[in-house]
C-alpha cells in the first residue's frame, strides 16, 4: 500500500517536475464523480451491497516550490451533495467529510519525500443517521539515502444500522 500512495504522488509530481520553478500556484475546481463504483470490502463490506457514487467534488490543489528546491504539493477534496445509492438495494445515502493531503519532494537537507494522506468519508443515510464510517490516516518519510524513516497506515471503519 505504501509503494501505491508513493507512487500516487509521483505521477501527480512527474509533470511539474519537468518544468519546476520557484513559484506558488493554487487551484480551485469542482471535479465530478460520475457512477463510480464502491465495492471494497474494507470499507463498504459491512453495508452487505457495492455503492454508485455520483456527483460534485470541490477540489482545491496548492503547489510550491521553495528556495532549497524542494516541491511542495497540498490537496483538499470534499464532496458537495454527492449521491451514493446502494447497487442492489436502491438505498440512498449522502458522502461527507473530506480528503485531504500533503507531499514533499526532495530539497537540500530535507528527507527525499514525504507524504501525509487524511480520509475521513463518512456515508449517511438520510432520515437514520450514519451508516458506515471511515477514517484512513497515512504517512510515510522516505530519508535521503531512500530509506523509510517513518510509516503509518491506519484504516477505521464502523458500520452503524
């Protein structure tokens, strides 16, 4: 999992490497989730069904490169009136919460990369509450020599009726 979330990072990083400067660049979008399907058994397997996920996410993206030549890159993803409708059982349910993260990438005197990931997703079903809480916390510190200096993958997930 660690070498998927790096390499996330990475290819996010490649195309700005190419072109680097010393500047700060900030991005605001909405981005759309369209009939994506949620069927890991990690997350949404207590809910018994896969679940459709579809609409607007508010994106906001925040890019630097400092003095010393590091890359900074900050991103915030957060669900607006996204739907979430049960595959088999027709049930509808509300995605809230938010995603956020933050990586760095090389520099003088700096570890090599580091990389931080916070997803709190919870789903509610309208009229009853809560039904399925998430929260996956993630941070990795690959050191000069490229070595893991520093790791930890959390995932919680609690179902509620």
């Amino acid at each position: 999992m660690k070498r998927l979330i790096g390499l996330f990072g990475l290819l996010l990083l490649a195309p700005t490497l190419v072109a680097a400067q010393s500047v700060v660049t900030k991005e605001n979008y909405t981005w759309y989730w369209d009939g994506m399907v949620w069927d890991d058994d990690d997350t949404v397997g207590c809910l018994g069904e896969a679940l459709v996920v579809t609409g607007p996410i508010h994106v906001v993206l925040h890019e630097t490169t400092d003095a010393s030549g590091a890359y900074h890159f900050k991103y915030h993803f957060q669900p607006q009136h996204v739907s979430v409708v049960g595959q088999t059982s027709g049930d509808e349910f509300k995605a809230v919460g938010v995603t956020q993260g933050y990586f760095k990438l090389g520099g003088v005197n700096y570890p090599l990369y580091v990389e931080t990931y916070i997803n709190h997703g919870p789903v509610v079903k309208p009229g009853t509450g809560m039904a399925l809480d998430m929260f996956w916390r993630f941070h990795i510190t690959i050191n000069a020599n490229g070595d893991t200096s520093a790791y930890l993958e959390l995932l919680e997930v609690k179902c509620r009726e």
